[in-house]
C-alpha cells in the first residue's frame, strides 16, 4: 500500500471505511478485527472523519458491520470523539443506536460490551431521541 492510497476514495470509499466493512470471518487470526484499521488510521488519522458515499462515517459502518469495540470501534473513536453525535447518512441513527438495533449481530458479550462504551463515551443520543 502506498502512503497517498490511503487518501484515495473509490465508488465513494476510502480504505478505511472498506476496512470497516470487511467482515472478520474472512481474515486469518492474526488479521482479525482491527489489524487493517489500525493501520490506516495510522498511515490517514483524518480518514476517521470522512463521510462514504452514503453519509456515513468509518465508525457508522463498523458499528453495522459488527466489529468490536477493542478491535475497532475504540480505536476509531479515539480519532474522532465527537462520531458519537454523528447521525449517519443510511438510517439516520446515531453509532449507539446502529449497534443497539444490530440486526446483523447475536447479543454476544462484545456486542454487549460495544453499545455500553458507545453510551460511556457520550449518553446523550439516547437522551436526543426521546
């Protein structure tokens, strides 16, 4: 990978949001949930606060696509905090909300554990939506 692909958007996405989309299945046990991210986030920090083609930010489709909040969620929004009050552009829910309604999730521990520290990290979306 050179360094300016990381800037690079195609259809719509940088690799950083592709990074957020890929399922973990897929990736061999020393790739899992957060090896790639990690990396482009540290070759790109500001990739974190790019909107796709569809209005959602990295955190919006990691959040969807089920990733975990040690592997990738944390790390995200270490880059940019205030992605907790973002609304995304598809369902318009905020990140807590996405992982709350996870239809694409079980009720695993991780999955427990990630809409917990969404909500730690900043509790006033489910206050924005009464």
């Amino acid at each position: 990978l050179y360094p300016d692909q990381v800037k690079e958007k195609m259809y719509g996405s940088l690799p950083l949001h592709l990074a957020a989309e890929c399922p973990t299945a897929e990736l061999d046990e020393s790739q899992r949930d957060g090896f790639y991210v990690s990396k482009l986030v540290d070759l790109f920090p500001n990739a974190a606060q790019i909107f796709d083609g569809f209005g959602r930010l990295p955190l919006h489709i990691a959040v969807e696509s089920g990733k975990t909040w040690e592997g990738v969620i944390r790390k995200l929004l270490a880059r940019y905090p205030s992605a907790v009050l973002v609304r995304d552009g598809k369902h318009y829910l905020f990140p807590v909300l996405l992982a709350a309604s996870g239809t694409q999730h079980k009720s695993t521990k991780e999955h427990i554990n990630c809409i917990l520290e969404l909500l730690r990290a900043d509790p006033s979306p489910v206050k924005a939506t009464q």
